[in-house]
C-alpha cells in the first residue's frame, strides 16, 4: 500500500516518508532489517488509511479486545509460553498490571488464586522464584512485590513477609554497592534497582541496603550519555531506566550527567516510527514506550523538586501515541513490539505503561490521540504500578510495625 506524504500529514506527525532511512548509503545487516521494519509499519499505517471509517482522524483503540486477551492468558497460557516456566510471578504482574491499565476490575476469585499461587513461590531463605521451588530471584521478587501491590487486596499485601525479604535483599546487597541478582548469581544495574524498588513498596528500606549503591551505578554511565548493564557496557534504555529511577529513589539523581542522559535519549526516538529504540543502531521496540518515556518524566519531576521548569515536550509524546496506536496494537487483542511480530504479555504490559507515560504530558485529556476512549490508567514512573495500588500499598505498609529493631 504506498501513502502519499500529504495524507500521512494529514492524520499523523509521524511515518512521513522524508524520514526513511536513505537506501543509497552503505547498506549493512542493520540497515537493510531497518528497510525491512520501515516496509511493515507503512502497510500497517497504509492498511489503518484504508479501512478507516469515513471521518474517523484517529485511531481507534481497542480496550476490550486487550481485556479479553489478558484475561484468557492469565486463566491459562498457550504452550509457547512453557519457556517462561522460571518467570512465572513476571507473568501475573504482567497480566494484572495491563488489567488495571485498562481499567478492568478482576474477579475477586481470580485475585485470591494468583496470591495464593506467588505463596508458593516463596523461597526458605527469602525471595520469589520463578516459580514453586524455584531458586529466590531479585527479579521474580519484585515481579510478584509489584503484582500483589497491584491486586492490592489485605489478603495480597499481607501475603508478603517483610521480614524474610529484607534479609533476602540484604543478602544480595554487595560492599561495591552492586547488587547480584540471585545467590551466586550475576550484578548488573537491574539488581539494585528491583531490590531498592522492592525494599521502598514494602517499607523496609534502610541503610545497610543504599550503602554505596548510587556509587556503583554511576561507575555505569557511558560516554553516551545513557546507561549500560555494568562498568564498561554499552546505553541500554532498560538499564538507563533502572539507574535513573533507582537513583531517584536514592535521592540522588542531582550527581548524575542530567543533560548527557537526555541528550542520549531524545536521540532514541525514531523519527519514522514514532517509537523508541534502546540502544544505537537498532530497530524501534513498542517495550520502550515505557522503558525510555518514563525517564522523561522522572528527569521532569527532579527538575521541579529543585524549583526548575520542567522539560514537558522533550520527546514527541504524540508520535509515540501513534505508533503505540497504529503499530503495536494486534486486531486479536494484545499489543506487540512493532507490526509482523506476535503479541505477548511482556509488550502488552509495557507498551499499555508507555502509552500512560505519553498521555500524563498532556493536561486536557480530550485531548490524547483517540480522545477519552484511549485513555489509560496513571502509572508510576519509578514502580510502574498504578498510582491508586502505590498510594494503598505505601499507606499499607506504613501502619505496620518496623521490621528493624
């Protein structure tokens, strides 16, 4: 289907054929799959020009097929989800944090079933695995930290021993600073940030648990100006995520390179696409709706924490709509990386958190791409819950005793 640039400039900022990528330069394997992801979203915005209905400007967005498909996936799973058998608790928070997204109340006997199933995969000495008597994971215990929050029933936050995951969390603190994301396990900048995120929900963050470790993640900033992994790495938007949020959390995001982070990342949103990419030179990715929007409006909210103007436009917040829109949304249900890619959890959960992102920059809410139909749950930047199961579960945890002595 070829599209005029008149009509695309009609309905969209984005997917204007001026921004191509340029055949004629020296053609390499990332070019030439660029040319090819460039080809897949022009038929999909092709496709959306020609079927639209006659007036319709925006694109329609499909709540309830999105229900539909996560509701069925949280009551029972396709085989070809039997790989992710050690990330089971991530699956339940992705499930239900997409549900509150989308606005959709679950059943009270499907909550109480997934609280009872995350019990099972409590580790002895603390933490969640993956699964029943899988080894404790940094990574699967703030997943089900994060979905219980977000199920936000007493039975869900009480669930949770305190106790055994401050010991947990204080076993995967090291004297760097770093943290390792499981006993004997690998450090890399995610571990500090699901272990602080966790610790900070449940108030039983301490001392012991920051000792050097805002230290340690800026040893992984990069000349880029993002973040990569560890020490030596190359900018990653998910690992750039994790120290700036994990900072935030530190109070500590004023020591950092502000305007090299942000030079970094205004430089990684495609100008075709509309959407994100994570790292320089790769392909646009519907996760990093999330994974990129949401440091813009951390680095906005530490701007007016220190009486400064926020930024509030420093990435086209309505490109992204478009391409979370037209490109990421499955005629099935489910919302997916970028066109010619299947659907799953994982992208449903975060391309659902960045649309939240782009739309809390836009004040009057009639407003954001698709009108008030399109609109998503608030999330929050750090902890990617919705602010009402944050706000619950902070007033939760605050009325119990302390865990310290």
């Amino acid at each position: 289907l070829q599209m005029s640039t008149d009509r695309i400039s009609a309905f969209f900022r984005s997917f204007d054929k001026r921004f191509e990528i340029q055949e004629d330069c020296l053609p390499t394997k990332t070019s030439e799959e660029q040319i090819k992801v460039e080809e897949e979203i022009a038929v999909t915005v092709g496709q959306f020009l020609a079927t639209r209905v006659e007036g319709e400007k925006a694109p329609h967005f499909n709540r309830e097929l999105h229900i539909a498909y996560v509701v069925s996936y949280l009551k029972q799973l396709p085989t070809s989800y039997q790989g992710l058998d050690s990330s089971r608790p991530w699956l339940c928070y992705w499930g239900v944090h997409s549900l509150n997204l989308l606005g959709y109340q679950m059943s009270e006997e499907m909550k109480s079933e997934i609280v009872t199933f995350l019990k099972t995969c409590v580790h002895p000495d603390g933490g969640y695995g993956g699964g029943p008597g899988q080894l404790g994971h940094l990574a699967t215990t703030y997943a089900a930290v994060l979905c219980l929050i977000s199920i936000g029933t007493e039975q869900a936050l009480a669930s949770i021993d305190r106790e055994l995951t401050y010991k947990f969390l204080l076993a995967r603190h090291q004297p760097s600073g770093a943290y390792t994301m499981h006993h004997g396990g690998e450090e890399d900048i995610r571990a500090p940030y699901l272990a602080l995120v966790s610790a900070s929900l449940l108030k039983i963050i301490d001392s012991k648990l920051t000792d050097m470790v805002a230290e340690w993640i800026m040893s992984c900033q990069t000349y880029e100006g993002g973040f990569g992994g560890e020490p030596g790495m190359e900018a990653h938007g998910g690992y750039t995520f994790c120290a700036f949020a994990c900072l935030c959390l530190l109070d500590k995001a004023k020591i950092l390179d502000v305007n090299a982070v942000l030079k970094w990342l205004v430089r990684r949103q495609m100008k075709f696409e509309g959407g994100f990419q994570g790292r320089t030179n790769k392909h646009v990715d519907g996760c990093y709706s999330f994974w990129q929007g949401a440091v813009f409006r951390l680095i906005d909210t530490e701007l007016e924490r220190e009486g400064m103007v926020p930024l509030d436009g420093a990435f086209d917040s309505r490109a992204l709509q478009e391409y979370i829109l037209v490109c990421c949304q499955d005629p099935m249900g489910g919302l997916r990386d970028k066109p010619g890619v299947r659907r799953d959890l994982y992208h449903t959960c975060y391309v659902l958190s960045g649309l939240s992102v782009a739309q809390s920059f836009i004040d009057d809410k009639s407003l954001v791409l698709g009108g008030e139909e399109s609109l998503v749950e608030d999330t929050h930047p750090i902890y990617n819950v919705i602010i009402p199961c944050e706000e619950a579960a902070r007033e939760y945890y605050s009325s119990l005793s302390p865990i310290h002595k």
